[in-house]
C-alpha cells in the first residue's frame, strides 16, 4: 500500500498539469473572496457624491493600485488556465497541455503588463 | 463500498458542463468589465461624473449586471465543486450548499441594489 512519508507528497504530483489544478482551485478561491469583499466595498459608493469621493480617494492611493495589479494577475492566471481546461475538455487538447500552458500563461503575462500599465496610471497621489 | 459514495451518485455532469459555459462567457465579460473601467476612463480612476455619465448608455450597467450573475454563478458553482471533494455524507453537503446558496442570494440583492443606484445617481 502506498504510505505517504510527508505532509504532503509531490512524487506523483510535479507535474506542470498538477500545479496547474492546485494554483486554479487556490485562485479560484482567492476570487470568489475578493468578489464578495468588492459587492460589499462598492455598494458604500452609492451614498453620495461625497462619500463616493472619499472611498475612491481611499482606494486609489498606491497601496490599493499595488494590490490590484496582483488582483489583475490572479484573474488572468486563472482565466487563460480555463481557456487551457476548456480546450483540453472540448477540443481534445490533453496531447499538448503543457505547450498550451506556457503558451497561454505567456500571453496573460503581456496582458497582465498592459493592465497593471493602466491600473497604475490611476493612482492619485495625495497632494502634498 | 463506502456508503458515502451513495450521496455523490447523481454524477454533476450538468453543474461541469455549466462551469465551463459560464467560464468563456466569463472570459469575455470580464475583459470588457476590465476596459470599461480602465480603459474607458482615459488614464485616470473613475470619478462620480464617469459613473453619472455611463448611466445613460443602455449597455453599460448591463454589461455589470451580466457580469455580476455569472461571476456569482461561476464562483459559487467553483466552490461547490471543491467542497465537493472533501465533504460526504447528506448533512453537510446540505448544509454547504444551503450556506452557499445564502451567500449567493445575499450578494446578489447586494450587488443588485449598487447597480440600480450607481446608475441612478443624483446629478450634482
């Protein structure tokens, strides 16, 4: 019988395939939470042109931009690791998942530059 | 055999189908969810007056509600399905689902509520 020596055991497991499902389910998870915390942070916009102000001075000092372009490469690796799924699941794309994984965590890479490019632009920068 | 496995014997081929449905959709939405409150806004962060402006156009707090069904949709179908593989037995999958489906309902009226508002916004 197979005995697992440590917590967790990567013998059978270091695949780039493997890793792939592991990081897909952690962003997944990682998304749904955001989208809940993003609801809730945008329904207090809808109290006025004051507060409306005051939450987005709030939310586009540099900390906030900075965690947003994390936020944009969560959303990216986890929409073209889907864009992987669905060709392996529809378009008999398990022959070559791996070259398709590079390939298209590739482009969310250069798509990831051009949006934190333009996240970044929006900081405003508390007038000294 | 287990007799947990009892519980998962409806297969959930729809709700799997359904994931990745809702996921090209998604794709899509999400990219247009990104531009128009990037993009659209010319170089800088969204103002009150973009909001006020946007109200105007039919497609655009639709393209935020269909955004917000389908990522709710999408998300709480992802975790079930990753609940999905640690739970067994009737009353906890319930009892998950049942939670779920709260949430679910919760931000959905939420996130409902912000968009009828946000684009009915009293012009200052």
């Amino acid at each position: 019988m197979y005995k697992r020596t440590r917590f967790y055991d990567f013998t059978y497991y270091n695949f780039i395939g493997s890793w792939a499902w592991v990081l897909h389910r952690l962003s997944g998870l990682a998304l749904i939470f955001y989208l809940s915390l993003h609801i809730w942070v945008i329904n207090s916009l809808t109290h006025g042109e004051a507060t409306f102000n005051h939450v987005m001075t709030f939310l586009n000092g540099a900390p906030f931009k900075l965690l947003e372009t994390g936020l944009w490469g969560v959303i990216l690796f986890h929409a073209f690791n889907g864009v992987r799924i669905v060709i392996v699941d529809f378009f008999k794309g398990t022959l070559v998942q791996k070259k398709l994984f590079i390939v298209l965590i590739a482009v969310a890479f250069v798509l990831w530059a051009l949006g934190s490019y333009l996240i970044l632009q929006h900081v405003q920068w508390r007038a000294g | 055999m287990n007799k947990d496995f009892k519980q998962t014997s409806r297969s959930g081929s729809v709700a799997w189908l359904l994931q990745r449905i809702s996921a090209v959709i998604l794709f899509i939405l999400l990219l247009l969810h990104f531009i128009s409150y990037h993009f659209l806004s010319q170089g800088r962060a969204v103002s009150y007056q973009y909001i006020v402006a946007k109200a105007g156009s039919w497609w655009f707090p639709l393209l935020q509600f269909a955004f917000l069904i389908t990522a709710l949709y999408h998300g709480l179908n992802g975790v079930w399905s990753v609940l999905e593989d640690y739970t067994a037995g009737k009353f906890w999958r319930l009892f998950w689902y049942g939670l779920l489906l709260t949430v679910g309902a919760a931000l959905l009226f939420v996130g409902t509520l912000t968009i009828i508002k946000l684009y009915t916004l009293p012009v200052a």
